[in-house]
C-alpha cells in the first residue's frame, strides 16, 4: 500500500475521538494501534534526518575534507551505524511500547536507570525542540529565500506553534503530514541524486583517495546523522502488527536514507566545490536545473528539519505518557508550553541562544544513546543467554556512541 493510501486506510478505521485516543488511553492504559506500514514508514523516513537534511546538506558538508572520496564514506558511515541499529531491532524484537528507548532500559537494567535515561533523553530532545527552530530561521530560511529576513522574527514564532498546533491536532492533522513530509523530501532527494549523477559519477569516489584517518573521521560524523532513527520506537503501542512492522519500517528507512545520502554525496567528488556552499544540494539544483529547483531544495531542507522536530515532540508526548500515565493529549499541552514560551525569548539573542542551548543537548542525547546501549547484554542474558556475538555488538555500538560523545564535547558535531 502507498504512503497515501495507507493515511486514508488509517484515518477511516480509527473511532471518532476526535483524533487524540485521551478516552481509550486512560480506560486501556496504552493508545490504540493506529499506524499503518504505511505511516510507520513515513515517520521512520521524516525522523531518520531527515533525508533532505542529510543528502543536501549535512553530509555533503561533512566529506568537505575528503570530497575525492565522498562515496566510500558514505557507505562507510551507514554501515557503522549498522551496529547500534541491531541492538535497537533486537529490544523491539520483545518490547513494542510508547516507552521506546526507556522500556527496552527498563527490561535490560530496571525501572531506577530507565528513569535516568528518560530524563537524560527528555532534556536532550527538549532542548533540541526549542533551539533548531533558530537553525532554520537564521541558516537556512535567508540562504533559500533572502527576502524574508525582515521577517525572521515571525518565523521564529510561527514555527514552534504550527509545530504544536499540527500535534495538539492529532491524528487526523499528523498522519497526512507525516506523508507528506516523507513524499516530498523522497522526490526531492531524487531530483538531487539524479542531477548529480547525471552531471558526473566518479568511480573513484569509492575509493581511498584521502588519508585514512581523514576517512575515517568522516564516516565516524556520518555515522551520527542516523541517531535519530530511534525516535519511531516510541509509537510501538501504536502500531498495527507492531513486531514485524517496526523492525521492518526502520530498516526499510535506514536503508533508503543510506542509499539517498551516498547517491547525492558521491558524484561530489568530481566537483568539491559544491560540499562549500551554505546547501550544497541546493547550490547543486541550481547549477544544473534552474533557480525555482534550487528554492524548491532550499523549502525542502527547512521542512525536513522541522520534520525531525515534529516527531520528536510526538516521541516526547509519547515517553511522558509511558513514565507518567498522563494522556497523550495532556503530555502534548506540556511539551508544547516550553517550546511556543521559548520562541519570543530567543529573540534577545538567536544565536547566542542557539550556541548555548546545542552542546548540552547532543551530550545529553549521546548519554541517553550510551546507557541504551550499554545494558543490551543485561537484556540479552535474562531472555536467551548471553553470547559472543551480543558482547561484540554492544562493544562497537559502545564505540560509536562514544565517538559521538567525544565529537560533541571537542567539535560540536550537530546531528
């Protein structure tokens, strides 16, 4: 079924609660299975970058310093990240619920550290709510359309509340939006592929045309623009058929982020000069297609990072109800309070709010990432026994998280 027809097939099974689920929720205790493959799928693809973000503009800044060898880093970096990925499929292999990354803590380590790791995960997404709305704002809104600067101060209000206006909505608002989001950035990473490719694809951008360090610092960086795959996780109470599903979704997302994210980057290697624009697959669109492609990027870009920011406030709604009991409805009022509050007093001074706000919000996400994964083999000992190959899989994934860690404090690598 398609992304659109899934939506529609959703929308006309779910009873008339007015598309929140606050009734069946407090009387059953857990939401009601909404989310069709379909939809799963599009918020998988929206919160894994999303794939705009990344193949435009992420990571074809990210190969910058080894442009000649853009490709093989690209397939370097998605299948390092490969490792935290399995540990994450394997807690949903047993654990389908709003709790996401608490509950798979919860089972492997206890209720006591699970709450740390909420609470560490909480403020990282919380501040990373409150501070990307500048980011796009003041970075990418001037570069794609330099004639609404004037009204950056609107925009920097509007947004955070169409945010937690399409949330507090619900279903019936969240789920066509969610499509579309997934809709457009697919098309439009495709376009950028395509002319990419069609402009040049260097073989040698498969190989080792830097040094290795370099190499491998850039796909270490690559590596961490998946981290976000693991907000899907969170809707597992939500989901139809939710064991297969979920498994599926995300790695069906992860796979097809991968492939845009190493279709767009690698041709770059026989022109390094776009990797220095402000978006490169914008300034690529323009080149070789003509202004209103490039824009159509530029607007594509901008959605996609408020994609991200709109899953993130559903996850959020979704782990406060798992840890506190409260309705999704009433988690969403919560979430939606700091985030509409904070817009107005950012404007004092964007980026100095920006600045501050970032750096605890990636060492916070890593740490939540760090305990995640550092208890998977107390997760695998209490369900088949604890084997080498688990041991081997939590030391890499260890590694990674680590390295994002290490990146943040001394590079401030952004996600």
């Amino acid at each position: 079924m398609t992304l659109a027809g899934d939506a529609v097939g959703s929308l006309q099974n779910f009873p008339g609660d007015g598309g929140q689920g606050g009734g069946a929720e407090r009387a059953a205790g857990s939401p009601q299975r909404w989310l069709g493959a379909g939809t799963f799928v599009a918020l998988a693809i929206v919160s894994t970058g999303g794939p705009l973000a990344l193949a435009a503009l992420y990571a074809p800044s990210v190969v910058d310093d080894v442009a000649g060898s853009a490709g093989l880093v690209g397939v370097l970096g998605a299948a390092v990240f490969a490792l935290p990925l399995m540990i994450w499929l394997r807690y949903a292999r047993d654990i389908q619920s709003s709790g996401g990354l608490f509950a798979f803590v919860e089972a492997a380590a206890g209720r006591r550290v699970a709450l740390v790791q909420a609470s560490i995960w909480t403020i990282s997404y919380l501040l990373y709510l409150l501070y990307t709305t500048e980011y796009v704002v003041y970075d990418i809104i001037p570069t794609t359309l330099p004639g609404a600067r004037p009204y950056r101060p609107l925009l920097e209000i509007a947004i955070p509340v169409v945010v937690a206006g399409i949330v507090l909505g619900g279903r019936s608002l969240v789920t066509p939006v969610l499509c579309a989001l997934a809709i457009a950035q697919l098309a439009l990473v495709a376009m950028v592929a395509t002319v990419a490719i069609s402009h040049a694809h260097p073989a040698s951008s498969f190989t080792t045309t830097a040094d290795a360090g370099s190499i491998a610092t850039a796909s270490g960086n690559t590596a961490l623009f998946f981290v976000c795959g693991s907000l899907p996780l969170f809707f597992g109470g939500e989901v139809r058929r939710a064991r297969q599903t979920i498994r599926r979704g995300i790695v069906f997302a992860y796979a097809l982020v991968a492939v845009a994210i190493v279709a767009s980057v690698f041709p770059l290697a026989a022109n390094p000069a776009f990797t220095h624009a402000e978006i490169p697959g914008m300034s690529l669109a323009g080149v070789y297609v003509g202004h209103s492609a490039a824009v159509s990027v530029g607007i594509g870009v901008a959605a996609s990072v408020v994609g991200v920011m709109l899953v993130e406030y559903l996850a959020l709604t979704r782990l406060f109800h798992a840890v506190r009991g409260v309705s999704l409805r009433t988690a969403a009022k919560v979430v939606a309070v700091p985030l509409i509050v904070a817009a107005p007093v950012s404007l004092i001074n964007p980026d100095r709010f920006y600045d501050e706000l970032l750096k605890p919000s990636l060492v916070a996400l890593w740490l939540s990432q760090l305990i995640v994964v550092a208890v998977f083999p107390l997760f695998v000992r209490r369900r088949e026994g604890l084997r080498i190959p688990a041991i081997i899989v939590t030391i890499g994934a260890v590694g990674i998280v680590l390295y994002g860690l290490y990146s943040t404090i001394h590079n401030q690598v952004a996600t």
